[in-house]
C-alpha cells in the first residue's frame, strides 16, 4: 500500500473515531454493569453479551461507521439521529458541533493534523497530553473508588471529556464490585502526544499525531 493511500486510510479512521468519542454512550471505568456501557476491548468471554448500548464489538463498529458515513455525506439529520440518544445529546448535538466534525474529518484527510488537534480541543476531545496526566488520572479514580469516596469519584468522571460518564450512585457502586479485577492498572497509553480515541473511550488513548 502507498504512503499516500497508508495516510488516507488512517486519517479515515481517525476521523471516524474521534467523531464518535465526543458523544460516546455512557462508560464506566471499571465496568461492565447492566448500563455501565462497555469496553471495545471486548474478550472472548464477553461476545455476544449485551452490553450497555453496545452488545458487541460489531454491534459498536456498525453504530460508529453509521456515524462517519453520516459526517461524509454531510447528512446532519442522519447524524443527529444517531446521537440522539448519547446522554450529553443535548448540549452537544446541533449544527455547530457538526460543522466542526466535518472540518476536523476534512483537515484530517488533507494531512492538517496540527488543524484537527485545534478543533478536537474546541470541541473538548483532548483532555491528556502525556504519559503521566493520563497515568495519575486513573490513579485518583482508583484511589476513589478504594477510599469509597463517591463525590470524588463522580467529580474526575464529569471532567473527563471522552466520556459521557453514568455517575450515579449505582454506578459507582457496580465499579466498586468490579475493581478487583477491573481497576488494577491503568490503560497504557500510546507515546504523546495523542488524540483521544473516541471509539474507546473507557481512557485509551488514540493513535498518536506525530
């Protein structure tokens, strides 16, 4: 494959995932929990279970290409239609955020990564620029969720802006059932700087822009 074709896929793909990232469904930290949402990094053990809005990887994958595909064609309905649903619809969902998308999508494709980081962080798609930030972020969640600390916990999840975060008390009552097995590390990012990988976004960092 040429550089050239090499580059126009992975800006493709970037593009298609940071716009899903904004308007993620509802994710926990240390799910799964019946609306905790879910993990892409699905295992085998967990195929085919449903999974908050996802019930599986190819279930996730179709939704987010039904989003790209929407932002390609400049189908601002279609798009909308589609996030309908994203819990934090009504403050992100309008023309404005979607004008912006498509700018992300095309400077993307153009090669203007340097562009697209820029609106990413209009948007509030960047939230950690390096190894430490992102390490010392699950670190506090941690520690809140060992500490039972609910005010705590829910407070980092509101801040973090790759998730529309459920942070209700049943929520972090479920992460706190799960933290023995789910929260003994944190995601291992990619080198920094990065954008943040909307199609993941349980805290793992996106492919890097440099």
């Amino acid at each position: 494959m040429k550089r050239t074709k090499r580059f126009a896929l992975s800006a493709a793909i970037l593009s298609f995932l940071l716009t899903a990232a904004l308007l993620s469904p509802s994710f926990a930290y240390a799910m799964p929990g019946p609306s905790a949402g879910i993990s892409p990094r699905i295992g085998k053990h967990m195929q085919g279970k449903k999974l908050g809005t996802f019930r599986n990887r190819k279930d996730m994958r179709r939704q987010f290409k039904a989003v790209h595909d929407a932002i390609e064609r400049g189908d601002y309905e279609a798009w909308a239609a589609l996030m309908s649903s994203r819990p934090n619809a009504d403050t992100v969902v309008n023309k404005e955020t979607f004008e912006k998308l498509r700018e992300m999508h095309a400077l993307l494709k153009e090669g203007d990564r340097d562009g697209a980081r820029k609106i990413a962080e209009e948007l509030g798609m960047m939230r950690f620029t390096d190894k430490k930030q992102l390490r010392d972020f699950f670190r506090q969640i941690h520690d809140a969720v060992k500490n039972n600390d609910y005010d705590t916990w829910a407070k980092l999840m509101n801040e973090h802006p790759k998730h529309g975060m459920d942070t209700s008390l049943e929520a972090f009552e479920r992460t706190k059932q799960h933290r023995g097995h789910a929260m003994p590390h944190s995601p291992k990012p990619t080198h920094p700087p990065f954008m943040p990988h909307p199609a993941f976004p349980d805290g793992t960092p996106g492919p890097a822009l440099q």
